[in-house]
C-alpha cells in the first residue's frame, strides 16, 4: 500500500467514525481511484473495494487478478465466471467484520447491479451515499493536488492564449477548438472538453462546438479543459471581433464584480450557498437576474464536476483546501453570453485563484 493511500485510508476510517459509518463500498470510480489508486477494468462483472475499520479488501474478477495486482497490496477476493460472485462477496463481506445492521456508504457512481448485490447480501443495513465521507474527504486537496491542478491551470492559460490567436472573421469553432486540442497534447495533456461559442451561441451555456464561422463584431466564449498528471483543468473567458455588441461591456463588468465578490465570499467556514449569492446578488442588482441560468460553481479534482457544489440551496460548509470553480454568467437569447471562471483553492483566510490569465475580454 503506497503511502498516500495510507494516508487517505486512516483519514477515510476516522471519519467513517465521525459519521457512524460501519462499511464504504466503492466500485471502479474516481473514488476507487482516489482512495487506492487502482482503476480496474469495468464491465458487468462485480467488482467492488470495500473498507470498514478492521479490513479493507477487493471483490475483484479473477481474470483481472493479476493486472490490479500491480497497483495494489490489498487483499483479494477473486471469483471466476464459472462460479460467480456470491461465494466471493459473502467472504469479502465476513472478512470486514460489519454488524447484522450496519450503516453502509455506497458509491452513487457504481452500476446499480453491484450496489443491489451489497443490499440483498445486508438485508438490514441502512445507507447513504458518499457525500459525508469520501466525497468530503475528496473535496479537501492535498498539497500534492494542488501542485497538479496549478500545473494544468499553465497549460489551460497558454491554450486560451492560442484559442484567441486563431479569432480571425471566417475562422470556425471547431477550427479554434482543434488549436486548443493540438495545444493540450503539444504539452502532455489531453482534451477534456472544448466549448467555443461564437456570436449567439454564446447564449446557450453548453453550446456544442460546430462549425459556425466567425462574423464581424461578434462576441466569443470559450471554455476549456485538459488533463495532465490525473487532473483536469478547466476556465471560461470571452473575446470580441471588431466592435463589442451593445451591453457586451456592460454586463462583462457586472460579472467581473460577481467574480470578485464571490472570491471574496470564498472561505472556510462559510456555506456553499453564500459564495452563490455574493455572485447572485450583483448580478440581480444590476437587473440581469433572470438571465443568469445555472450555480456559481462546482468542485474540480479527479472529476472535472465533483464535491463541492456552490449552489443557492448548499449548506455545505466549506473547507481550507477545497477546490471549485467560480463562474457566474449572463446569457441574452440570440445576442450572446458572457461567462467568466476561474478554479479557486481555499486557503486559510481567502480563496487563491489558479490561472494567470486575466478576466478583461480579448480584442481583435
């Protein structure tokens, strides 16, 4: 067992005891991932890791024995197709030492075929999901975490920069979304998702990428992701073509303010819902209220969306080393959209903001 799932597995126990927690069934996820930095294969076959505090153990498929064995020292227990799975998990499960009625956290991104299995072999168990205990622990970023996402939040600026050097009028966006791909993989990363939006489809917060040409004096978004080193990064900025449509400076500084204020809403202590509103309220005072369509925010790691979510109704409270975008929009149905982001990590008394590159639009 290498030493950061060690690490993390004495973490994940004491707060199995904070919560009352008997046993953790993960599947093959980036809980499974993060916890014991093995991803085995995943098909229909059962496979499950699962801890309580006296043993921490695998249902692994014995034709994958071999190969997870090269990323793990936990223990075993394989089961072939020949004889199936029930024999194996009824040792696995004997094996934790958990109560006739235990409260067991199951991993809400496994198929639903394992986490029925679990439930019909522990009639009695009451569970939840992994909300209050991985994905808590998940959401607070260790040093090393931090030093990957930072890494890829470089890379990210430097692909913007390339995505506004290809804006030229009659450019497409899936030939700009090409150059920010291209860029990625130049510096070791791979794509997670390229959004650029020209003019009106701007407006559509997932807007797909196609190949609507560029105009003159119209409005750019971009948003875009890679990963490198495990972790993806992830950041929204605008440009202008020629002459910015009316209100486009307008409401690109009112969501600058929104920005700022959240960032300096942004702390531990302080509830998930507030840093929403410190961005909500600017953006409502300035009368664009109805035109901005989703939260402020969501946590960024393993996953590119993943604890904590910075919503009008979260009473999460945050945590010094969480990690979470920041990214209030406007939206005008068939003008444009403005939207801008930035990944925050909070320190102990602010939330430090992971790109270089600044907020203020591009001009071609």
């Amino acid at each position: 067992m290498s030493s950061t799932t060690e690490i993390r597995m004495q973490r994940l126990r004491a707060r199995m005891a904070e919560t009352g927690t008997d046993l953790v069934v993960l599947g093959p996820s980036s809980h499974m991932k993060w916890l014991a930095d093995l991803s085995p294969h995943g098909d229909e076959r059962p496979v499950m890791l699962m801890v309580s505090q006296a043993y921490a153990g695998f249902l692994m498929p014995a034709l994958n024995t071999e190969s997870s064995r090269q990323h793990t020292s936990l223990p075993f227990h394989p089961w072939s197709d020949a004889e199936g799975p029930d024999g194996a998990l009824a040792a696995l499960l004997a094996a934790t030492g958990v109560p006739e009625n235990p409260e067991i956290v199951l991993d809400e991104t496994m198929r639903a075929d394992f986490a029925l299995l679990v439930l019909d072999a522990l009639p009695g168990a009451s569970r939840k999901f992994t909300g209050d205990t991985v994905g808590f622990l998940r959401a607070q970023k260790d040093s090393d975490e931090y030093e990957r996402l930072k890494h890829n939040a470089r890379i990210n600026d430097d692909a913007m920069r390339a995505a506004f050097a290809a804006l030229k009028p009659g450019v497409t966006e899936l030939e700009v979304a090409t150059v920010v791909r291209d860029h990625y993989k130049a510096h070791g990363a791979t794509p997670e998702f390229t959004s650029v939006c020209f003019g009106a489809n701007g407006a559509f917060p997932h807007h797909h990428t196609g190949n609507h040409a560029l105009g003159e004096n119209d409005a750019v978004l971009i948003d875009i992701g890679g990963r490198s080193r495990g972790y993806p990064s992830d950041m929204t900025r605008v440009a202008v073509i020629g002459e910015a449509p009316e209100q486009f400076d307008e409401v690109h500084a009112v969501l600058e303010r929104a920005v700022q204020a959240a960032i300096a809403a942004a702390k531990p202590g302080v509830a998930a819902k507030d840093v929403d509103k410190a961005a909500r309220d600017v953006i409502a005072e300035a009368g664009y209220g109805e035109a901005f369509l989703h939260r402020t925010g969501h946590g960024l790691g393993i996953d590119t969306h993943e604890l904590p979510y910075i919503t009008a109704s979260s009473e999460a409270i945050l945590q010094e080393g969480n990690v979470f975008s920041i990214e209030p929009g406007i939206y005008l149905a068939g003008r444009f959209g403005i939207r801008l982001e930035e990944i925050v990590i909070l320190r102990s008394d602010h939330a430090e903001v992971l790109s270089e590159l600044p907020r203020e639009a591009f001009r071609v």
